[in-house]
C-alpha cells in the first residue's frame, strides 16, 4: 500500500485519530496492518503470475510487475472493512457509520471492476486479493480483540513512557 495514496492517508488519519483519543492498542493494530500488505510481495514472487499483456488487452497505465493477488483489491476489503469496524465500535454518530459503509459497499466491487476494465489485473487476481483481503480483516478483528482486551488489564502499557522505559531496559540489558 502506498501510504501516500488515498488509502495510505486514511490510514495514518485513522492512526492519528486513535492515539490521540487514547485507543492506543486500536491504533498499533492499524499500524501492524502493514504486515499483510508486505506479505504479498512473496505470495506474487511464489505465484509470478504476469498480469495482462497489451496485446491481449487495452491496458491503461502499463502493467507492473506480478499481478496474482492484486494489492489493491487487497486494500479495498482489508484497510476499508478495519476502518469500518474501528467506525463502528469508536464512532458516535450512525449517519456517518452508514455513510461509510454505503461508499464502501458501492467502491469495493467498482474498485475491482476497475482494476479489471483497466487491464491492470485479471478478475481472478482481484477474486484472489478480496479472499486474501478477507480472511486478514477476520485475523485483525481477532487481533483487535485480543490486544483491547490485553490493554484493559494493563492500562498503562501502550504509551510513549513505557515505549522509552522499554528501550531503555533493553539498552542497560545489552550494555548499550
């Protein structure tokens, strides 16, 4: 995911937005969030799949490197469900919950039609990445679960005081 694309924006917006209202666990399992995405790297190198040719389709923009599964369709299922799961567990108003769940339903499958219709992805690469998409939004939520539970118990582990008090043990332990 580029983090200066719209999705990237969102996320460190998202990000930004829950430490500072102090859910601190939801945004370090936003942040983790990256991991999944650098998994697809060595999935399309297992895979290298080539994505359309232009000699068997109109491709717009030219092509990219290995294409199975598509990151993009990815991100539309996993960054864009999380964010509306955090919306739906932190946010007060269900105008802006139903909103954003309205875009989403309708940018989803218009964002893999897209990718598709543009030549950038076979459908099956963009199937591939929802499925991909989907079943790390189900381990994020359980993440996410896990981690609030965990930080309900200790309140004061996930700050920028025991982030400090924990390099510095580690510096004194290594005889930094």
């Amino acid at each position: 995911m580029g983090l200066l694309g719209f999705g990237g924006c969102m996320m460190i917006a998202a990000w930004l937005l829950l430490w500072l209202h102090g859910h601190r666990a939801s945004a370090l399992v936003l942040l983790f969030g990256l991991l999944p995405d650098g998994l697809l790297f060595p999935a399309r190198a297992l895979f290298n799949r080539p994505r359309p040719d232009a000699d068997l389709v109109n491709v717009i923009g030219g092509p990219q490197g290995a294409g199975y599964p598509s990151g993009h369709a990815f991100m539309l299922i996993f960054l864009y469900g999380f964010l509306l799961y955090l919306l739906a567990r932190y946010g007060r108003s269900k105008r802006l919950l139903y909103t954003a769940s309205a875009l989403v339903a309708l940018y989803v499958p218009f964002g893999g039609l897209w990718l598709v219709n543009h030549g950038r992805h076979w459908a099956s690469d963009v199937f591939g990445g929802y499925m991909y998409g989907a079943l790390c939004l189900l381990l994020w939520i359980v993440l996410h679960r896990l981690v609030t539970t965990w930080e309900q118990r200790h309140p004061n582990c996930i700050s920028f005081a025991a982030l400090q008090q924990f390099i510095s043990r580690i510096s004194r332990h290594r005889g930094l």
